[in-house]
C-alpha cells in the first residue's frame, strides 16, 4: 500500500479509495429520554435509503454515484467504468473484501481492453481503517449533512452539493 501511495504521489497512477455506504430519509433515533416512571416507547420509521458508491481520489477529487435500489456486483461494474472516465492514468481502485468487488460479473470486466489500466487492489480482511473513504463517510453523515429528515431529492441535492463542493466548502485532510 505504502508503494501505491509513493506512486500515486510521483503521479504514475491515480489511486481510488472506494466504498459503499447508505443514507437513510429519516436520521437514526440516537438517544432518547423517557420521564422516571413512565415506560418509553418509539414507533419505528420506514424510510427509503440512498445506496452510493464513491471514490476519493489520491488527486483530490470525489466521485460519487448513489442507487435507491439494492448494490450489486453489476453496480459495481458499471461504477468502475465511470471511475476510468475520469483518469486517464493507470488506475489502482483501493477497495474491501465484500463480495460484490470480487463477483464474476467484475471479473469478466478485466478481459475488455479499455478495462488494461484498472488494477483491483483488495485491503486485509477487518481493516477499514486501511480505506481512506471511511473517514469521508463519517464527516458527510456526521458533520457535513444537517441531522434531519429529507425527502428523495433533498438527499440527492445535499449529497451533490457535497461533491460539487468538495476541497472547497468541505475539506478532508490526512496526517
């Protein structure tokens, strides 16, 4: 990992540090307080959920594309076409061990030509710390979007307003 940082840097290659997350309508109940006494009760919430897959870039840059439908390696697949629109360097796409990075459905991709400058680069299993979108994850979920309900296209708009705004109004930096 260390080498594809130092390559990344030199600018031999663009890394892609690349994840999964979801964003429900309707924020989690965190905590709650009931009067002594008195028996606490919570109805639960339906909401839809906006899965987006995104990349941040060694470049600086972010790419995120979301789905109100389920992830799938197809998904996937079609991301990691999208991801090589935007380099047009070797790109080594840092990702983790869920099932659907290592499907068929991406593997066959490697066989198509414009696919020879994507390498797969899989982090040990257990160590999220290792993907640097993690950290992205937790600032956009927990300081970067207000804490409140949303309908669909005010979570879409938030979110873009987000990657539009991204190394600008919303910095993240690595020690």
């Amino acid at each position: 990992m260390e080498q594809l940082s130092r390559q990344a840097q030199d600018g031999e290659i663009e890394l892609a540090y690349v994840d999964e997350a979801g964003f429900s309508l309707a924020p989690p109940v965190r905590s709650a307080w009931t009067l002594r006494g008195k028996t606490h009760k919570a109805e639960p919430q339906k909401s839809g959920r906006l899965n987006v897959m995104g990349a941040l870039f060694s470049s600086g840059g972010l790419y995120l594309s979301g789905t109100w439908g389920t992830m799938t390696a197809l998904t996937f697949a079609g991301f990691l076409s999208r991801l090589l629109l935007q380099t047009s360097k070797p790109l080594v796409v840092v990702v983790d061990n869920a099932s659907i990075h290592a499907a068929k459905a991406v593997s066959a991709l490697f066989r198509l030509p414009e696919f020879k400058r994507l390498t797969l680069y899989f982090l040990p299993p257990y160590s999220p710390e290792l993907n640097r979108i993690e950290i992205l994850w937790h600032k956009i979920k927990y300081e970067w979007l207000p804490f409140r309900k949303y309908t669909r296209s005010e979570l879409v708009d938030a979110l873009d307003g987000i990657q539009a705004g991204f190394g600008k109004q919303y910095l993240l930096t690595f020690c």
